[in-house]
C-alpha cells in the first residue's frame, strides 16, 4: 500500500538480509546472476531500511512525548513523518522498478540453493567441501570482529553490521554457541538503539530551534550519550571474545530458520 505497514516494512527489509547470508554463506557472491541478485536486493533494503529509521526515530520520539508538555516533540513528529512518507514512496518506486527482475532472479537462485541441498544429499559428495564456504565466512566474520580497531561513534555502526551478517550466518547453521549469539545479539539491539538516537539527534538539531527547544535538545543528547555507553561495552564484549569460545557453526543438510528480529 501507499502507506506500507511497519511490520511489512520490517520483514521485507529482513528477508533481504537473509538472502544476503545465504549467498556469503554459500560463496555465491562471484556468479554473474547472483550479482545481479545482489545488486536488486541491496537497492530494495535501502529503501525499505530509510523507512524502517524513520518508524524507529518516532518510536524514539514518542518517549518523549509522554515526559513532556511543550510542543517541541510533537513538531518533530510531524517532520519524522513528513520524511517517512517521502521514504516510502521511494521504496514503493524501488519496488515497482525491480519487481520483475526480481521475481526472475529470486526463482533462479531458488534453483540453484535446491541443487546445491540435492549435491550435498548425495553419497557421492564430499560434505566437508560443500560446508567450508561456510565456515570460512563465519571465520572470517569473526575475526574481523575480534581484530576491529579501536572502537567509536565513527566506526561502532559498522560495528554492529558485521556483527549482524556473523549472526545471520550463524542461525543459517545449526550448533552455535548459545553464549556468542546472545552477545552479538545484545550487541546488536544496543549499538541499533544509539544509532537511532544518534540519528534522531541529529533530525532534531536541523528542525527545532537551539533556543526555544533547548530542553528537548538537551534530553536527546542525554539518552543518545548514555545509549552510546552501553553500546559501546555490548561491542567490546563481542571484541573480547576467544577464539575458542566462538566456535563456528555446522552447517546443516538444510538451512535452519532463522529469528523473525533484525
């Protein structure tokens, strides 16, 4: 619809991802028709993702409405929802413009993972082989995490994007240690929250007034600078993890499903 639901907007964008860890953990990534795939599906969680912030900043927003009597926030909401629908319309023209090609695309890599399962199921395959590309990405994955430079506010959402595709990967496989996705996923809703508060910060700093909205100002920069605490130490406990302690997943004879959360 002209208006997409939040929850439409959240499981397009989700499903996006998910195709994205299926090609890395699959090595697909270098195959002419899955680049295409890719290409298609990166436009299309953009958009849905531009949508997605602003549902999450007047989620943010609304907090503070309920604490406040002044109409500082509520013309804030207005502006969130002014870009909102801005930001929809742009995902429905992304949608309409890749639908097709999408849909192709979709059915032919829907083929090949089924051929790839049928490989695998075969006596004569070496199963160790057909999983390494696997294993090699959550490896690698994990690494980059555990060798991530000093983290900050310029570096600490990439952060949270590696440590996402690590946690798509890992609940593509079966037998991953509980205690490592329970970090990444701590890590990754608390360095999302101060990305959404950054985010909206940043909006209300363009919109309201310095002086006249100083005190809604103040407690925006208030809650962004605390979110940023915890996120921060939700990072370094992913960053400090051992080797030995994340120990990559086996990859299983079909995909497992992954978690309904981003």
């Amino acid at each position: 619809p002209a208006d997409p639901p939040i929850e439409a907007v959240h499981d397009l964008r989700t499903s996006t991802r998910r195709v994205e860890a299926i090609i890395a953990a699959l090595n697909m990534g270098q195959e002419k028709p899955t680049r295409r795939l890719l290409k298609i599906v990166k436009a299309v969680r953009k958009a849905a993702g531009a949508v997605r912030d602003m549902d999450a900043l007047a989620g943010n927003a609304i907090t503070l409405a309920r604490n406040r009597r002044d109409d500082s926030v509520l013309r804030l909401l207005q502006h969130l929802h002014y870009l909102r629908i801005h930001s929809a319309q742009r995902l429905l023209d992304t949608v309409a413009a890749n639908r097709k090609d999408a849909r192709r695309c979709l059915k032919r890599f829907s083929r090949q993972i089924e051929r790839r399962f049928k490989e695998e199921n075969s006596p004569q395959t070496n199963r160790t082989a057909v999983r390494q590309p696997h294993r090699q990405a959550v490896t690698k994955l994990l690494h980059d995490l555990q060798h991530w430079s000093q983290l900050d506010a310029g570096n600490l959402h990439a952060f949270r994007i590696k440590v996402k595709e690590l946690r798509y990967l890992l609940q593509l496989g079966k037998g991953a240690d509980a205690g490592l996705l329970e970090a990444l996923d701590t890590a990754r809703q608390q360095i999302g929250d101060w990305h959404d508060w950054q985010g909206l910060a940043k909006i209300a700093e363009k919109t309201l007034d310095p002086k006249n909205d100083r005190a809604a100002l103040k407690k925006i920069a208030e809650i962004e600078n605390r979110r940023f605490s915890e996120a921060l130490r939700a990072a370094e406990e992913v960053k400090a993890l051992s080797p030995g302690s994340a120990k990559p997943a086996t990859a299983p004879t079909r995909f497992a499903t992954p978690s309904r959360s981003t």
